[in-house]
C-alpha cells in the first residue's frame, strides 16, 4: 500500500507531460469505408444486425459496439406479447420504444420480433375460448403493428408454429388448437392490412436445411404464394452448436425458398464454440447469404457472449470483454471489408485485456494491453467507460476524448499506433474511486 502511495505522484507528474504531448500529437482515427459489419455488409447489399435487450443500452461498451458495428436491430425480448401486452387491451411499449428509437438515431433498421407466438404469452391469452382469442390475436398484432408504422423494415408475423421432428405438423399452442391451421394465414392478411409497407415473415429454428419441419414450412409458403395470402419474407433463425451444427445444405435451401418467390433472412444467428472451428463456421452461413441473391440481411442473437441467451457456449461475435474473436473476422471477411487496409486478406484488427495494476482506498490504476492481430496496424481506439462518480484523474500512453457526460473515454495511440503483427502496447489511467470500486467497462479495439 505505502509503496503505491508512494508511486503515485511520480506516476502523475510523468503522465501530465504525457498527456500534454498526447493532445498535441493526437491521432484522428478515420474508419475506412468497410471495416464494420454493417459497412461491409451495405457494400454488399445486405443489413447486417444483431438483437439488441434494453436494459444494456446505457452500458457504454455495449452501446459503442453496436454503433460502430452493426445497421440493424431486433429486440430480443421487448416487442413480444407477454413484453407489451401483459393484461389485456393495456399495452407497453417504452422498453421497446427505447431500441426502437435508439436504431432510428442511428439510422439501422428494425426488425420486429415477434407477433403471433407460443412462447412468452401471457396465461390470459390462453385462457381464451376460440373468438375471443382470434379477437386477442388480431387486436394484438394491429395495435403493436398500429404504433411502430413506418419504423419496422419486417415483422416475425408468426414464429416457431411447426413442431421439431420428423411430422412436419404444426404445433401445438393456444393459437393452432382452438384456430386450427388458418391462424397463420390470419395472421399475416391482418398484418397487411396494418402495415402494408412492413415486410412480412415466417420465422422459425430448426429449419436451416432439407428436413421435414423445413419441408412442411416451405410447402406453407408455397400455399401462400400461390393464393395470394401476403407473405414477403422467411426467417431462419440459425441457433448452430456441435450437436446442431451448419448443415451441408444450408445455401441450397436457402435458395429453394427464395425461388418461390419470398426473401430470406438470417434472424438470429449464433454458433456456440470458439476460436478457427467457430470462425469457419460463421464464415460458411455467411458466404451462404451472400450466395443468394434474396437473402436480404443476417442477424446475429447478441452483441456479446456476456448477455448472450446460452452465454456458456460464447456463441457470438464480440467475447464477454467486447473484444472482437476471431469469428468477427471470418464474418468481415466474408463480407468482403478490409478491417481498415492491414493487408493480408483478413484485414487490420486488434484485441484489448484490461487489468487493475493498483488498488488502494480511494483510487486504483489500470493498464490496457492492446494486441494487434494477424496484420500489422497503424492506428487504434478503445472505448473505456468509467463507472460514475469515479474520475480519471491521469492518463498515459494513450490520448483520450471525453463523452458528453465525462464517463467514457475513446482512447487512441499517442506515439504507439503502429505494432507489428501480433504485438502489443498499452495505456494506462488513474482513478480516484469517489465510493466507487467498480472496473470500468472497456470496449472492443478498431484497427486501421
Ligand atoms: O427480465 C427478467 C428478469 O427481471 C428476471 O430476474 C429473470 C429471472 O429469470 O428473467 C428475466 O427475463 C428473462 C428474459 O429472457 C430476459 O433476460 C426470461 O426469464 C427469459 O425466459 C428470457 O429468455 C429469452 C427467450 O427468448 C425466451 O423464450 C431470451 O432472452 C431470448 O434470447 C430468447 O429468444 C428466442 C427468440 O425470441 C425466438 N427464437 C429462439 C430464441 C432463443 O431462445
């Protein structure tokens, strides 16, 4: 403790000449054209998103890496039934409106999820005789339908009503069992009438290759078609691990709903594994999409393996520190983005680990170690939140600027953007706690 104590001045007087020099020799850190998903995925023609909860929206790792990276949203649970319609006629919308009008001022897209499902249904709903309940299903979809016009680019009208297996039937819910097959048509000819601009689609898991439910589905969507009932879109929601993995014949059957007629979407897409054998993986559903000329955008399930639904099997592009893996870089790649110009075809990127070097009653000092990855980069910026009321009260080797509110910093390199593949430098800051020991959250690191 005395020996920190002791260190601390010498620490600040050497980081305010530091500092000094840091602002005058600051780099501008540009972005180059595709070194975000949702850049390189708009040079293709694609969206490129991710479900998005509320409650995180004002983390700012959280918030900075989906603003930097992806152009489209689907509320991962804010938008369903039991979220917006937990009493009857009584509808709630503001956590929904929150993400909603977040990817407004960011201008992504929306996807609204989800209308007519068996899951997250409030007991109500069940509770209902046949007409009241086609009364409750209609009524549900034209008010959330009603209050989100002209801000949802397409809606999951019905979701997940074809059992697994090898029966192709439908399944069994309050919906299928008192309205009998015609539900889903309903459904969507209702929807139409709300929201004739909303793309309207199937969703479903489970049916990302050739098998009976896949087949039952597209025979539904071939019905449709072909009597006009108003369907504009098929999900594939893509929930991939070791026991379900990327079938061989994805693209084929991608293509085979296309053909008759609808776009196809990846909804919530999400590989359970790590390192090169998730890379690949990711990389395969995403030259699939690609492939097809209808499949409009890919959604993954999450920005984070932190608050991921099936967190354990870190599924999901940016691990739990927001770094990116190197599934993020399979997924740039087969997008065709550069990462910011590294060369070497995957493109410049770079990982960051925090540690608390010191810690004593009322400050503590942390040290970011940013990595370069498989390209040398020239230049790099990490985005740490600081958990107010704590304040940075010095920073070095690196060249901070403040948010709005003072509580995040985006660092960049003072004299230390270029580093050879694979190597590394750091910055490092002083805190004074204020009554708050919590770490601050550090975002992912972009490479140019
Ligand atoms: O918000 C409450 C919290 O207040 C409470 O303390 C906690 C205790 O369990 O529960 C929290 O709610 C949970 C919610 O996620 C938010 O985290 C619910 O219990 C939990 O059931 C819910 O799980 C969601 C799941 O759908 C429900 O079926 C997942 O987040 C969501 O990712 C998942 O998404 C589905 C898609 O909608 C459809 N396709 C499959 C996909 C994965 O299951």
């Amino acid at each position: 403790m005395l020996t920190l104590k002791r260190a601390r001045p010498a620490a600040r007087a050497l980081t305010s000449v530091l500092l000094a020099a840091a602002t005058v020799t600051a780099l501008s850190h540009s972005a180059s054209a595709a070194d975000s998903l949702a850049s390189a995925a708009a040079g293709k023609g694609r969206y490129f998103g991710t479900a998005v909860a509320a409650n995180h929206l004002g983390e700012a790792a959280y918030a900075n890496t989906l603003d930097q990276e992806f152009g489209a949203v689907t509320p991962e649970n804010e938008m369903k039934w039991d979220a917006t319609e937990s009493t009857r006629g009584a509808f709630t919308f503001t956590a929904a409106d929150q993400i909603v009008s977040h990817a407004q001022s960011k201008g992504m897209k929306v996807r609204g999820h989800t209308l007519v499902w068996h899951s997250q249904l409030p007991s109500w709903v069940s509770g209902l005789a046949a007409s009241d309940l086609r009364t409750a299903m209609n009524n549900h979809i034209t008010q959330l339908m009603q209050h989100y016009k002209g801000k949802i680019y397409a809606w999951d009208v019905v979701n997940e009503a074809f059992q697994d297996g090898s029966s192709g039937a439908r399944r069994s819910s309050p919906f299928q069992d008192k309205l009998g097959n015609g539900f889903i048509e309903e459904a969507f000819r209702t929807a139409r009438s709300v929201d004739p601009d909303a793309k309207l689609c199937y969703n479903d898991y489970n049916t990302d290759g050739v098998n009976a439910k896949s087949n039952a589905v597209y025979a539904m969507v071939k019905d449709f078609k072909s009597r006009g009932v108003p369907i504009d879109c098929v999900g594939f929601q893509s929930h991939f691990n070791s026991a379900s993995p990327v079938p061989s014949d994805y693209q084929a059957n991608l293509q085979r709903f296309a053909d008759l007629g609808v776009d196809v979407q990846i909804t919530e897409l999400d590989i359970e594994g790590s390192g090169a054998a998730q890379a690949t993986s990711y990389g395969t559903v995403v030259k699939a999409c690609l492939a097809v000329t209808r499949c409009t955008g890919m959604t993954v399930w999450g920005v984070t393996d932190k608050y991921s639904w099936r967190s354990s099997g870190t599924p999901l592009l940016f691990d739990s520190n927001y770094a990116k893996k190197p599934a993020y870089d399979a997924v740039l790649a087969a997008l065709g983005g550069t990462g910011g110009g590294g060369g070497g075809g995957t493109g410049a990127t770079c990982t960051v680990t925090f540690a608390r070097t010191a810690d004593w009653s009322d400050g503590y000092n942390g040290e970011v170690t940013v990595k370069a990855g498989s390209s040398p980069i020239t230049g790099w910026s990490v985005p740490v939140a600081f958990a107010s009321p704590q304040k940075v009260t010095a920073l070095w080797n690196g060249s901070p600027s403040w948010d709005a509110g003072g509580t995040v910093a985006t660092v960049r390199p003072t004299y230390n953007g270029s580093l050879a593949a694979g190597a590394s430098t750091s910055f490092g800051f002083t805190v004074a706690k204020n009554g708050s020991s919590a770490l601050p959250a550090v975002g992912a690191c972009t490479a140019s």
